[in-house]
C-alpha cells in the first residue's frame, strides 16, 4: 500500500522546486552553471536537460527486465527505514552547508552519516546492492547509458588541471560515485518507491542527492547556489534514479556516475 496523499504532493512539490530553481537562476542572471566553488568554467543551463532527456528518452526504448525486491524488508519497516534515510541525508546536507567546507569535512559527514549510521542502526544492509540479479540487465541499460555519457562528453568541457593520479581515481570512485549511489539510489530510493511510487521516488531523492553539492558547485549566494545545484546536479540525479528504477543495475550507476566525476577528458591525461 503506497501513501497516495504524500506521494502525489510530494511529487508536485519535486516538480515545482526544480520549476521555480530554473526561473531563479533566469531571473538572477546565472544561467551559466559552475562546474565546483573552486572553477570558474561554466555550462549553459539547458546543458544538464538535454543530457538528461537524451538518457531518457533512450531508456524508453528499451523495456526492463521484470525484477525482485523480495530482498527488502516489509513494507511498514521499509517505510519507516526511507524516512530515517531521507533525515540522514537532510542532516548531511545541512552538516555541510554549516561547515568549514573541504574534502576532510565532507568525509568526516559523509562516512558516518550516509555509511556508518544506516549499516549500525539497521536502516539499511550492505549486501543490497551486489546481491540484486544483474543477470541480462547490461545490454538492456547499455544504449541509455551511452547516450547521456555521449551528450554530457559532447557538451562538457577540456581538462587543464593536474593530471590524476590512480590513488585519487579510485578513491573518488569509491567515495563519491559508489558510496553515494548505494546510499541515495540503492538503499532511500527503492525504500521510498515501495512507500511512494516510481516518480516521487525518483524526485525527492535526486533534490536530496543534489542539495549537498550547493556548497561546492557554487559561490554566488546559498539560494542561488541551492537552485543552481537542483537544476545541474538535480537532472543528472533524475536520470541516475531513472537508470536504477528501470533496470536494477547497480554497477551502471557507479560507471556512469563515476564518469560524471571523472570526465573522458580528465581521465585521459592519466594516459
């Protein structure tokens, strides 16, 4: 039994949020999202959309394999888990904005709240996500994957940093794009699509996933850095939420969030 009343509400909420975060950003003048706090290069707003709607689209071209979440616990457990789930997120996002910033808070927040506290308080279980039958559920994700990594290469931008080194590749492979996908797509989001359907689901936890990234992602005031961050990171949380939805791969969601993080250009000049 779904909760229809919150469900429906919080969907439209979702859907306005990111309505009313797009005419921020048109009427403040900063169409031109950053790419962190620390860079100064730029993509144009609709960017993120296309990209989006490219992966989509493809998804939708391709039907899933029927799949089992026998593995989660019963519904009013699952229910109560996704709402201490979506705290611990709030809590992150609220722990960072107050910081001091930098990579040693974000993981001194990070590694309790969205690992440690689920896993020690039974909100969640860490052998979710690799005991999910991925059995023939590659080539059918593979044609939405490529599309969104083709548009979001095509669209992105050269790297003139540093070249990476294979130590901090991984780290931030394991990190950011596995920890964040287990915690955000694996464990809150198919709770709340059990509680609430695919679609809020899929919006309420891609807003909570791009909240966090307001701090780093910004630099012109917390309410424009916040909706910068729901328009930018949002559409590619919607995708990532889709692509887990649709498919149950959890091993796409790490590559393919990996590479938003670690973009074609940059791992190129580790070569």
């Amino acid at each position: 039994m779904r909760l229809r009343g919150a469900s429906g509400f919080l969907l439209a909420a979702g859907l306005v949020t990111i309505a009313a975060s797009v005419l921020t950003l048109i009427w403040t003048g900063h169409t031109a999202l950053r790419y962190s706090a620390d860079n100064d290069d730029t993509l144009p707003m609709w960017v993120p959309g296309i990209t989006m709607f490219g992966g989509l689209a493809a998804a939708w071209l391709v039907p899933p394999k029927p799949r089992n979440d026998s593995l989660l616990p019963d519904y009013p457990r699952t229910t109560r888990q996704g709402w201490w789930l979506i705290a611990l997120a709030l809590a992150f996002t609220i722990g960072f904005a107050l910081s001091p910033g930098g990579s040693g808070w974000l993981l001194a927040l990070k590694l309790p709240l969205l690992l440690a506290i689920p896993l020690l308080f039974r909100l969640a279980a860490w052998p979710e996500w690799y005991r999910i039958d991925t059995h023939g559920r590659w080539l059918r994700p593979a044609p939405a994957a490529l599309t969104f990594l083709a548009l979001f290469t095509l669209f992105g931008h050269g790297y003139t940093g540093p070249r990476p080194d294979l130590i901090t590749v991984l780290c931030v492979f394991v990190l950011n794009a596995m920890l964040e996908e287990i915690f955000y797509r694996v464990w809150l989001q198919t709770r709340l699509e059990i509680s609430l359907g695919r679609w809020p689901a899929i919006v309420v936890t891609s807003l909570a996933f791009a909240s966090w990234h307001a701090v780093i992602h910004g630099g012109n005031g917390f309410g424009v850095d916040l909706a910068s961050a729901f328009v930018h990171i949002g559409a590619y949380g919607i995708f990532l939420g889709y692509l887990w939805s649709r498919y149950r791969n959890p091993w796409l969601l790490f590559l393919v969030h990996g590479i938003i993080n670690l973009p074609i250009p940059m791992l190129a000049v580790m070569w």
